[in-house]
C-alpha cells in the first residue's frame, strides 16, 4: 500500500502544489457557499512563466449576489457583542496558523517569494489579526456640562469592498478582513488575479467561521474592480495598489461617494547622513530595498548618500547583491524569487534600459535578466544615478537600487521629498537626535530612524501626497471603517 503524503510533503515543491490545485480548485465564496463560474482564467507561475492553475472568473451577476447577500447579513453581524466578533476573528487567526504550510506553498506558486519568506506573510497575517482585536472603538464624549452633552458614536459603514494586490496576497488582505469585519460590516474581497489562489483558498477553510454572507471572496479582473467601485451596495473600498489604479478606483467610486482608503505606491527615500557607520547599517539597508525582490510599497527605493561615504556604500551594497541567490523559490537556499508578472518584468526591464542609456550611470551589479524561464531579474546597484533617470524619479518595483550622491543634507532632504510618492522614508545615522530632526523634515506617512520597511498593527499607516488617502491600522485605521455620528443630548441625569 502506498503511503499518504505527509502536509509538509504535500506543500515543498511547485509539482505538489499544483497537484493539491487540480485535486482541489479553487472556488468563490459567496454567501457562505463555494461557487465556480462558466469562465475562468490562467494563473501564472512567475518561476516557469507557464500557467500552473485555473481560477474562476467572477461574473457581474455574482457581484450583486454576494452584495446582495453581504447586505442581508450585516445588521445581524453589527448587532453582536465587539467580543463575538473578535473572537470569529481569532479564529480565522488560528486558522491561518494551522494551514500555514498549504497556504505559505500557494502564495510561493503564485507570486514566487522564497517559501520561508510565504510562511512568514502567514504568520504575519495572523499576528495581525491578534494584534488588531485587541482594538476597541467606544464612544467620545467632547462636552458634559449643566446644558449639554457632546459624544461622537462610531457605527459601521455597511457592505466594505477590498481589492487587494499580488505581492503579499495574504498579508495585505487580512488587514482589510480584519478591520471592515471588527467594525461590524460585512465584506466582498476581490484578490489580484495575479495571485488569487492563497486568497480564495483561505476563504474556503473559514467559511465556516462566520454567518453566510459576511465574508465574500470572488476572483476577477479589471472590470470586475470597476464594477466593485461603482456598485451602489458597497459602501467603501479599501485598495492597495499603485497610484494609477488607485486613481482609476477613485474616479469609479465618485459616482456613489464611496468611502475610500487608498494605500498606493511609494518611491520611498533613504537617506544616510556623515556619521552613519556603513558597515554597521549596509545588510539592513539592503534587506529593506530587496525584501521581496524589491516588490513592497515600503521598500526603500532611492539611497541618498553623502560624498564621504559614497563608494564605501555602492561596494558594499554591491557586494552583498553580488552574493545573493537567485533562483527557484521552493529552493530552500533562495534568497530572491522573480518578479511577479510579465507586465511588471517588462517595466522593470525598461527602467534598467533606460539606466544603460544615461551618461555616466555606473550598473555595479546586476542590470539584467536571468537567462531561462520565468521572470527572474539579478539584483541591480547602480551609481552615479541622480534625479531625471526613471529609476530614480519611478517606483520600479524590483530588485533595483539607484544610489545617489548628495553633498549638503538640506540638499538630500529636499530632493527625497520632490515628486509625487510620500508613503514611507527614512534617516540613517549614529547620532540619533541630528537623524531624528532630519527624519522630522521628510513627507511621508511613517518614517523611520535607523530602519525601513516594517508597520506596527497598532499605529496608523498609509501614505502622503499621492500614496494614499486615508490610513489602516490601528484605531485611526479601524475608525475608517466606521461612521463618526455626533449626537448631541440633554445633560446627563
């Protein structure tokens, strides 16, 4: 008799993977059913470039049905206690702790992130969720005197749509579920169709954690993100992705008024001063340009240095880039998968021709393609590189790095705040007081001192200028899920 393969054997290869897909497509939920659809379309391995599964392409029809059912679920769902929903919640955290091997291998199919790094997106997912209900929203009282009393009740908006994006399917989902479902809405949840399945398949394994109809979770592509922002039944989006999607939600979503909350791109500075110790902050510095092969909104994506330091730290962030490997993610000793998609391979390619194309650029490793199959770009350091060059005026989105010479830090700080990107930047130094008045100088949604790339659950997140509206994460962040009611009474008794 042949033996049964163990879960962690199930989920350590590509081919185990996508053999547990074809056992067990993946589906829609909508109103607490599983639903296929007539048509359906390929999911891309980034690895291969070839279609490794098959996802359903939800229909305008079942747009309004999980509505629909997403309406007729929320009053009940709002009415029950705060602890009732918060612990639904954990229970979906304890679910993604225990699928975590299933979950972590589809995520590394479909987006190519190392698999411990997919376990990792897991893990956070749900120490999001644990670290989010331990939030409460409770009345404000403004004003109690003899002749009034001022307090501002928080009520839920009603049905919340998310459209989430393919480079952390999960990890950027589970804020959305999180908040919308505390704050007592219910919720219709659009993953990329780059990166569907880890999505859907989590749908699946909590289906049965809440009522029917209060979390819904349907594939699609672009039209159907169109028809989500312009339907007349959600109350509020919530999108992650860039600034010229995010642009397109918000002019979809005027017609109704929507609600929204936007976190889009950054084109996040750095800037390093003249006492930094390079030896010290060079792995940090590059760990948070090549996180996910450069594919984080939070990245670092432009490296101010002075002239001091300058070839000090293109060598050794070259130096470590040179050193690392690249190549199939199921592959323990991987450290950077591929880019995601062929139209993001493109973009990238572009900008590194771009580069080869300016006076003076130094390419210090890197600059190209992998020969072979699948999206895979060598980590890129460049030199020499200043403002004008699309890699430093863009947000390419890979595992590239201009480094920019500066000479005067005013200079370096009005130059990281010029363009349209204001979501995360941050200030390297030994002296911490001098770093902090100079981080306090950057516009951005957070900056940091001496890191890049991490947001606390609890603290407000989201960008500036043209990287957002509004913020998730903590109370603020959960606030916005809810509508402020000023109620304005007699003096309390």
């Amino acid at each position: 008799m042949t033996s049964q393969p163990t879960p962690s054997d199930r989920f350590t290869t590509a081919t185990a993977t996508i053999a547990e897909l074809d056992r067990r497509p993946v589906r829609h939920l909508i109103g607490g059913a599983l639903a296929d659809s007539d048509a359906h379309f390929e999911v891309i391995n980034p690895t291969t470039g070839q279609p490794c599964a098959r996802a359903p392409e939800a229909t305008r029809e079942q747009l309004d049905e999980a509505v629909a059912r997403a309406r007729e679920a929320q009053p009940a769902w709002a009415a029950l206690r705060w602890e009732d929903r918060r612990e639904a919640l954990l229970q979906l955290a304890a679910v993604l702790r225990e699928h975590q091997d299933e979950l972590a291998a589809l995520i590394t199919l479909e987006q190519g992130k190392p698999l411990a790094a997919a376990r990792g997106e897991v893990g956070r997912s749900a120490m999001l969720i644990e670290q989010f209900v331990t939030l409460r929203v409770e009345p404000e009282v403004l004003r109690s005197n003899a002749t009034e009393r001022i307090e501002v009740h928080y009520r839920p908006l009603g049905v919340v749509g998310a459209i989430t994006p393919w480079n952390m399917p999960l990890v950027l989902s589970v804020p959305k579920i999180a908040h919308a479902l505390l704050a007592g809405n219910t919720l219709v949840v659009k993953p990329s169709p780059y990166a569907p399945l880890a999505t859907l398949r989590l749908a699946e394994l909590a289906r049965k954690l809440f009522p029917p109809g209060v979390l819904n979770v349907l594939a699609g592509g672009n039209a159907f993100g169109q028809w989500m922002s312009e339907h007349p039944g959600i109350a509020k989006i919530s999108f992650t992705g860039s600034i010229p999607t995010g642009r397109r939600v918000m002019g979809s979503a005027a017609g109704t008024l929507k609600r929204l909350t936007l976190e889009l791109g950054g084109n996040d500075p750095a800037i390093v001063l003249p006492d930094a110790d390079i030896d010290a902050i060079a792995q940090r510095l590059y760990d948070a340009v090549f996180v996910n092969c450069g594919q984080v909104c939070m990245a670092i994506k432009r490296l101010y240095v002075p002239d001091a330091l300058y070839e000090k730290a293109c060598e050794a962030l070259a130096g470590i880039a040179r050193e690392a490997r690249v190549g199939d993610p199921f592959d323990p000793a991987t450290q950077l998968g591929p880019v995601q998609n062929r139209a993001q391979f493109d973009i990238v390619q572009a900008v590194l021709e771009d580069t080869r194309a300016r006076a003076g650029a130094r390419i210090l490793t890197g600059g190209k393609a992998l020969s072979g199959p699948g999206y895979f770009i060598e980590p890129t350091v460049v030199a020499d590189i200043a403002e004008g060059a699309r890699m430093v005026d863009e947000e390419p989105f890979g595992p590239v790095l201009p480094i920019i010479r500066y000479t005067d830090v005013d200079d370096a700080v009005a130059r990281a705040n010029a363009g349209p990107h204001g979501l995360g930047a941050s200030v390297w130094g030994t002296d911490v007081a001098r770093a902090c008045e100079v981080a306090s100088r950057l516009h951005a949604g957070t900056v940091w001192v001496n890191r890049h790339v991490g947001a606390d659950p609890l603290a407000p997140f989201g960008g500036a200028k043209q990287s957002g509206v509004g913020r998730q994460y903590g109370l603020t962040g959960l606030k916005g899920y809810m509508e402020a009611i000023t109620m304005v009474l007699p003096p309390a008794a």
